[in-house]
C-alpha cells in the first residue's frame, strides 16, 4: 500500500544527478527529463525553497492567475499550467515529506458509485505502475524505508510520502508513476475492490462499533447531501463497480488544476519544481470540484442500528457552517475542549460521565469532523478539511442497561452549559492554559506541518495554528459562552445507538420514562456508596427529555441496510 508512490520521480533525479556532472542548467535537465517525471539530485543540500525551473511548460508561478485567486495563501506557487506547489522552509532533517492533495474526494461519486473516489486512489496506491507489478513495488519501496499511503475524504485526496533524503532518488520516480501512470492491473483492482467491501460487511458492520456509530451518524446528519455516503464506499455500489470506471474516474478528478503539491522537511532545492513539472502530465483540467451546499438538521432524532453486540455505541451530533477560519473558532474550541476534549480527562463528559459514575471509557466532544492521527497521537489527522462541518458528541460503548441513562446524561451536561452552569471563568481560564501547551503538539513534525499548512490553503488562511494559540489567550468567559449560545441548540441534534434489542429502545424513548442509573457492584456483590448530592442528580438524569417527538423520529435500521 506505501509502495505505489514512490517511482516516477527517481528516473528523474538519476537524470539530474547527470546533468549536474555534466554542468548542464538545472531548468535544462528537469526540461528534458520531464517525460521522466522530472530529476531531483539525491546529493543536494538541504535549503531553503528556492524559485522554480523554467521549462517548456514553464514552471514560473502564473502571476495573473495568482492575483485572481486572493483566497491562495501568498507562500503557495500556482503554475500557468494548472497546479499549485506549497513548499515549507527546508531544514536539516533527514526524513523528506511529499503530499500531492488533490480537491477531489467521495462528493465526487457519480449517483450509484459511492465508494469510486476511495478504490480509484487505492488501486493507483497499492496496485502497481506501468513499471511495477503490485509485488515489486512493495519489494522496492521495502529496502527504502519508505511510507507511502492515500487518505480520501469528503472533498481531498491526498498521496502521502516519506522518505530519508539518501534514498530520495530511488524513491521519487515511484510517488509521480502512482499517479501519471498506474498499472490498472485486473487482478489487483479485484483484491482491493474485495477488500474495501469485506471492510465495510466485516469490519464496520460486525467489528467496530464504534465507527458503526460514527459512520451512521454522518449519514444520518447529511442525508440528501454530498457528504451523505460513507467514504469508503456503499457495498452494493462497489460490487458492481467495473476497472474502466476507475481509470475514467481517475482522468476526471486527478487533474492538475485540482492538485498542490506539498514539500516538508531536509529536500533538495528543485524538488518542489521538478515534481511540479514531472506531474505537468496530468490531464491539466476537469469539470468544477462538486458544489457543496449548506446541510441543515433536519431528523429524525434518533436512528438506531440493529446488530448484535455486548454494548451500545453512542454518537450525536448536527451539521453546521462553523470552521477554522470563524472568528467564533478560537472561543468555541474553548467550549469544547471543556465539555470534552478527545482523549484528556478534563472535560465535563469525562469527569461526570466516566470518571463519576464509571459508564463507560471515555466521552468527548467535537466541533469539526475529527479522525485520530493514529498509534499513541490524540492528534487529529490532516487533509479532512471540509466546506460544511459538524459538531459531534462521542460516547464510548455503554452497558446497554446504562445506555439510555448514557444518552440522557450527555443532554443533562449540554443542557446545563446554557442554564444552571455556564462555563466559568475559572473553567475557561484553566482550558485555554490547557490549550496554549496542547496545541504546539499538533504540528511536531514536518509532515504535520506541512498537512496544517495544506489545510490553510483549503480554507484560504495562513499560520492558522499559531494565530488559533494566539487567540485563544484573548477570550473571555463571556466570549465562550455567547458563542457556545450561539452555534450550538441541543434540539437539533442527531442520535444514533448501535446495539442489540432496539426495538424496546425504541419504545423506551417514546415512553419517555426514568431510566435509571445502574452501577457496578463490587467484588463483595455490593454497589460502593455514591454521594447524595450525585445521586440526587440522578434522578434528574434519569427523567431527562430524549427529545423524541413521535413515531417518525426514532428510526430502527437493520445493521445490514447499513452501507450498503
């Protein structure tokens, strides 16, 4: 999988590296090696970005067309030939980034096709090149130490590569053959085709609830909607998909005008330039990225999947416009991190949720679409930026005898923050001390750094991250919660639980009747003594409204209509 974009730009250091010896212009090299996909010299120091080659497609940023797009940060370089190329400073690091980010993602399904965007990169990633089966490319990717991997979203794709500077060369002419030439190979495009099916049928439907719960959530929030279908695809959808859809797909959306290349970390001066005059071969333009209108709540209140399992997932959450760029960002993430910032304890859903009364391992809130970077980081992954966002709530799997009291006491806690117990100054200032140290944590290496700064060029901003640390310092109290009043209304959330016997769930929260807390007894047998004050909260707890209006707002669905 981390094989495929690594071959295409080797050939052409190897040329460059030839041309240096030979005292040849670097402009006159990467000219004549562009068939090649450009040459990058493997010997060449690190430095800071320079000016881009000339060649016969000129590699010179296209002034004109840069002063009509004033959205475009001003340190991203737009070629007369369509893409864009964002070079960090170089530095003395030994590992090199590459992200080529296409503004191409799952809105651009054709109606019936969900999943198209997903297996198209996926076969150009891991299917082999035109030089290299599927098994040679992880052969020569394997003795690089080199990553190689696609991530696709609802609007971007991005082809993610790493590789020490020694082994640049080698490395290169892989990363821009993935994508200038893929092998389309039958057999592969099945493996991977199967593969994506056997993720959604095996994996998300019967082994990880709570993505199950996730995945359906955002379904449910933008039904009708671009964002509506699971990225990876619906399974029905997939089955029926032919490689000459693919290879189709693939010409529409992986175009140079809807592609900008990043470069991060100790590369050579021409790497920037060289890759942009390399992947010059794209097709230079296709039909406008797909619109992507305002989604509004809109119901019903609850969905609840159906499926075997020992506990219940719990998600909810509503589409909104809110986003990094608001001026209401820096006061919201206040209000987030202290309702419940994903992976830290200090949160109201935390303390009150789990560490209180012991319902499950974690709950966190969100307020925009969030996916864990992986391994031991809490940090979100890069290239997810999107036009519409959400605000989710998440609780980690609960007892399906304590589910409902679960659901009922997330709403207790939102309630709350707009009544009896706003959030404090105290509170506030505690979060943005948090805040201040946390998010330097977010960009700690270059591919982080260079993931944020493709973000800022999505939402037409710079330095965003600096500027959010920077701003979260000056909020007041007041400032949080006016624009937590503002953006967020607990009526309008959407519910999903993903769990067994829904049917009396159903009927539960139609009923409305107290539900209960039942906690964990002891070794002993005994259930440990609880405060009178929180067992009085309880109670109130217990008899909150689920904001389920009738029969029409709870929908049951069968865990296998799900994604399919």
């Amino acid at each position: 999988m981390k094989r495929a974009l690594f071959i295409a730009l080797a050939a052409a250091c190897a040329q460059q590296e030839s041309a240096r010896r030979t005292s040849q212009p670097a402009a006159a090299a990467m000219e004549s090696g562009a068939a090649d996909g450009g040459v990058v010299s493997p010997g060449s120091e690190p430095h800071k970005p320079a000016a881009a080659s000339a060649g016969s497609r000129s590699a010179t940023p296209a002034a004109a067309q840069s002063e009509q797009r004033p959205s475009v940060p001003p340190d991203v370089k737009r070629f007369s030939f369509g893409l864009s190329l964002l070079e960090l400073p170089g530095n003395q690091n030994a590992i090199v980034n590459v992200q080529l980010r296409f503004r191409a993602g799952s809105v651009d399904d054709p109606r019936g096709r969900a999943g198209l965007t997903y297996l198209t990169a996926r076969v150009m990633t891991e299917g082999g090149t035109q030089a290299l089966s599927a098994k040679q490319l992880l052969e020569a990717l394997f003795p690089l130490a080199a990553e190689l991997d696609v991530r696709v979203d609802k609007e971007l794709t991005t082809f993610l590569a790493r590789v020490h500077r020694d082994n640049l060369a080698k490395f290169l002419p892989i990363v821009t053959d993935v994508v200038l030439h893929p092998r389309w190979d039958p057999e592969e495009f099945r493996r991977l085709r199967d593969a994506a099916v056997n993720d959604i049928e095996k994996r998300l439907r019967q082994g990880d609830d709570e993505n199950l719960g996730k995945e359906s959530l955002e379904e449910s929030m933008f039904r009708g909607h671009p964002y509506e279908r699971l990225t990876l695809g619906h399974a029905s959808d997939l089955k029926s998909m032919s490689l000459q859809e693919l290879q189709q797909h693939a010409g529409r959306v992986f175009t140079a005008d809807r592609l900008t290349i990043g470069v991060a970390g100790g590369y050579p001066q021409n790497l920037g330039s060289d890759l942009a005059q390399a992947l010059s071969a794209l097709p230079p333009r296709s039909q406008p990225p797909a619109a992507v209108a305002q989604a509004q709540p809109h119901g019903p209140r609850f969905v609840l999947v159906e499926k075997n399992s020992d506990s219940t997932a719990i998600s909810m959450g509503m589409p909104w416009t809110l986003s990094r760029k608001d001026p209401d960002w820096p006061a919201m993430s206040i209000a987030r991190s202290a309702i419940g910032e994903h992976r830290q304890t200090n949160g109201r859903l935390m303390q009150r949720l789990r560490e209180m009364r012991g319902l499950n391992y974690g709950d966190y809130a969100y307020i925009e679409h969030f996916r864990q970077e992986g391994g031991d980081a809490a940090t979100a992954q890069t290239g997810r930026t999107r036009q519409q966002q959400e605000f989710t709530i998440w609780l980690r799997p609960v007892r399906d005898e304590n589910r409902l009291f679960a659901v009922r006491a997330a709403l207790y806690e939102l309630a709350r923050t707009f009544g009896d117990e706003p959030f404090s100054a105290q509170e506030v200032e505690q979060t943005k001390g948090f805040l201040d140290g946390y998010i330097l944590l977010f960009d700690q290496t270059d591919a982080r750094k260079l993931g944020y700064a493709l973000d800022d060029q999505f939402y037409g901003m710079k330095g965003f991250l600096a500027a959010w640390r920077e701003a979260v310092r000056e909020v007041s109290a007041d400032q949080v919660n006016r624009a937590w009043r503002k953006w967020v209304d607990p009526a309008k959330l959407e519910i999903v639980l993903a769990g067994k016997d829904m049917a009396s769930v159903k009927k539960a929260l139609l009923a409305g009747d107290p539900t209960p807390i039942h906690y964990q007894k002891d070794a002993t047998g005994k259930t440990p003594e609880k405060p009178a004050e929180q067992l009085a909260t309880d109670k109130e707890i217990a008899k909150f409204p689920f904001g389920a209006k009738g029969d029409a707002d709870v929908q049951v669905v069968g865990v296998d209509r799900m994604f399919e």
